[in-house]
C-alpha cells in the first residue's frame, strides 16, 4: 500500500494532497460519534491521503490513478453523516469534494451544481429569482449537496416535498466510474436513483441538477403545549392542513426543550414544545389551530427577523441530538417512521412505556402522499444490548427502524441494498475500490 501511495502522490502532481496526519485523521470522520456502538467499531479507521480536486478533469485522473494502483476511495462532502459513511475502513484515499462548488447555472425551478458547494450557497442564489431549494438537513450551511445526495434522505421542507428519493426530488447526477478508463456519465429520471443514498460506493458525483421551490417568507414559530400528545395532535392536523404552506413541523417532549438553553426563556421546565416553520401568509390561520389543541404561541418571528442569529430549524432533525449530547454525551437516538394508519396511538404508546429513557422528538415528512411522523428520539443509552431490545419493541410494533447505529448499507434503513444500485457497482467499480466494507454483499 505505501509503495501504491507514494507512486499515485507522484501521479497526482498539480491536485492538492493533504498527508499531515492530523488532518487526514480528521478528514477521515463524521457525526458516527453520535453513537456509542460505532465509536469503538470505526476508531482508528483513517485514510493515508486526501485529495481535494477542483474540476471533473481532477476527479478524472484521480479515479485512474486509484484504480491503476488498486487504492480504495472513500468520497466526502462536509463530514456531517452520522453513520460513518465516509469514514474508511480500509485506507486509501479519502477524496474531499469541498473545493468542486460552482453554480452552473439557476433557471426558473431548477438547479445545476457541483458536487461540493454548500446548500447554503446554492438556497441564497436561488433566493435571488424567487426560488429556494426543495429541502435540506439540518446541517444544510455547512453540508454539500453531493454528501446530501449520497448518504441523507430528507429534512426541512420534507412536510411539502417528501424525501430525496421522491419521483422529481433528483433530476440528474453527474458521476465519475472508478476504472482503468473512467468515464464521466450522466444519470437522468430513474437511473439517479443508482447512486442516490448509496454512500459514494458506486460512483464519484461531480454534479448534480436538483428541482427548486417557489420560495417563501418563512416565520418561525414556538408553540408550547401541557400534553405531549395534543401537541403530536397538533403537528399531525397542522401537516394535514394543505392550504397552510409549512417548511417545518417538529415535535418536542419535555425535557428536550430544557437542551436548548438559548430558547429555555420561551419553553418551560416540564413543558413540551412544536417549533415551526410557516410561510408567513398562512401564519393568520394558526392561532386558531393552536387554541383547539390548547398550546400557547411562546415566540414568534416574521422571516426578515428569522434571518438574523440561529435559525430555529438548527434546533430540530438530527441537530436536536447535537445539542442533547452537548449537555450529555451520555444520551443517542432513534430514527424511525411511525406507520400513517395508527402512528398517533404508536406515539402515545411508546410515550406512555419508554418515558424518559427514550424521549420523543417527531418530525413531521409527506411520505407518498401521507403526512407521516418521523421520530428521531433520544435515548438515555446503557448498554448496546438495551439499545437493540428498545428498537425490536418499536419494530414489532409496526414502526420502521432506520439504524444509525451501523455503517453497513443493509442494516440501515432499507435493510436491503438495491439491486440496480449492485449492478450499477459492477459496472463502475470493477475493482470493489469504492468506499469498501459499508455493505455486507459486497464483502
């Protein structure tokens, strides 16, 4: 492996190489700490160099260059993955997309980007022309749209939108083979789905064409409610309401708004909270939702107030859990998808039985048309053993688990690996070089 190293350096000559230790070390890591049953599995697991190309050109000669010496690749974007995605199990090259971050262009409810510029970026361009992009996580000014594409699923603006997966949500994907030869190819209408949330093992995306949303005012809004399930109530009548234009719907029970310290002034100790996004023309229509369900409105801002300081949507979707741990590194989470049929007796029952062992944070998402809670709940965690006994007792139940606490495809959320995804591999990857070990089929 060093000799392979040191002849694909000297192969590399003009591309930035990083090889300082410390900063491979960190380049090869993500938000896997999140969990404790990854951190002892992925330690020490580091790349021996990163590349950061600036061009498909770079990209082009650096997937050569790995495949003519048999180095295993490892893509990433920003780092912010929590599952380990782009930590690599087995060396190599880590190729770091940050520097690949034109706008290729913006047209009318459409985007043409690299890989590796910030959402941020590309949602304040598209503001320009009255558009916004269709949805983001939560990390969205720091994450790129390639690490988006490749290892997230969905997030703020999935209550109107759905998810990445979605018909419509992924135009097209530009992505770089990793082969004697590599070609650059382009994947249109079904065909993105080939790549998309396949954790970089089946292609290097260089670019990326992405729908657009109308964009809108956006108010932030806390709501404050004595019972946690007419708050879930709440939520659940508030996505329904189609006329009511919404970017976020997120759902707290105490004590989680006790770990947001800059909002505690706006949620008291015991109370549970829904912090919302609205579009400031159906904001007229909410004060009457929420007297039904008893809330109080606690804190209200019109969206040229929201754009100044944090937003609120950095306190919900996997944030929610950065903050937790911050005040104790002792808690993890859950993700899960409540079935639409009974999700708000499922809710109330895992409410009602885990208590604060396993604290309820929803997140409201269309899923084929359905408004569906998704839970990201915190989790007081022991022992790996309990961990897996509380996620068995939600899926007996009927609700889907995607575990965060594993870095192999399969046992995420599918639970399988898509076969056009495995085939799609053959073709591309004939040397098993992309991101090795993350899936059981491929081992």
């Amino acid at each position: 492996m060093t000799t392979n190293l040191d002849a694909l350096i000297n192969s590399l000559e003009g591309i930035e190489i990083i090889t300082e230790p410390a900063q491979v070390a960190k380049l090869s890591q993500d938000y896997h700490t999140f969990s404790p049953v990854l951190v002892p599995k992925l330690e020490g697991k580091v790349g021996d160099i990163v590349v950061r190309p600036t061009n498909e050109a770079e990209v082009l000669k650096v997937a050569a260059t790995c495949a003519k010496y048999r180095v295993p690749v490892t893509v990433r974007g920003a780092g912010t993955g929590n599952y380990g995605q782009c930590v690599p199990l087995h060396g190599g090259v880590i190729l770091d997309m940050t520097r690949m971050q034109k706008i290729l262009w913006i047209k009318p409810g459409v985007a043409r980007v690299e890989a590796g510029i910030k959402l941020a970026a590309i949602d304040k361009k598209a503001r320009e022309i009255g558009w916004e992009i269709r949805m983001a996580p939560s990390t969205y000014r720091t994450a790129t749209i390639g690490g988006f594409i490749a290892g997230g699923s969905g997030g703020i603006g999935s209550i109107q939108y759905g998810s990445l997966r979605d018909r419509g949500n992924i135009l097209a994907l530009r992505v770089v083979t990793l082969e004697d030869e590599p070609q650059a190819i382009e994947l249109r209408e079904d065909d993105v789905q080939k790549v998309n949330h396949a954790w970089g093992i089946n292609g290097i995306i260089t670019e990326v064409e992405i729908p657009l949303g109308p964009a809108y005012p956006w108010a932030e809004v806390i709501v404050t409610f004595d019972d946690f399930i007419a708050a879930a109530k709440f939520g659940h009548t508030l996505g329904n309401a189609d006329g009511m234009i919404k970017k976020l719907i997120s759902v707290f029970a105490s004590p989680i708004p006790q770990y947001f310290h800059t909002l505690q002034q706006y949620i008291p100790e015991g109370i549970h909270a829904v912090f919302l996004m609205v579009a400031e023309p159906s904001l007229e229509l909410l004060p009457g939702l929420v007297q039904r369900y008893g809330g109080q409105i606690t804190y209200e801002k019109s969206a040229q107030e929201a754009a100044k300081g944090t937003p609120l949507a950095e306190f919900t979707w996997n944030h929610t859990t950065l903050h937790a741990r911050t005040v104790d590194t002792g808690i993890t989470y859950l993700q899960s998808m409540f079935p639409a049929a009974k999700s708000l007796q499922l809710i109330e029952h895992m409410y009602n039985h885990f208590g604060d062992e396993v604290m309820m944070h929803l997140e409201f998402c269309r899923v084929n048309g359905a408004v569906v809670p998704g839970g990201l709940q915190l989790v007081r965690y022991t022992t790996e053993e309990r961990l897996n006994e509380i996620m068995h007792y939600h899926e007996e139940r009927g609700v889907a688990i995607a575990n965060p606490h594993t870095y192999i495809i399969e046992e995420g959320g599918r639970k399988v690996i898509d076969p056009e995804q495995l085939k799609f591999k053959e073709i591309v990857d004939p040397y098993g070089l992309m991101n090795p070990g993350k899936s059981k089929v491929l081992q």
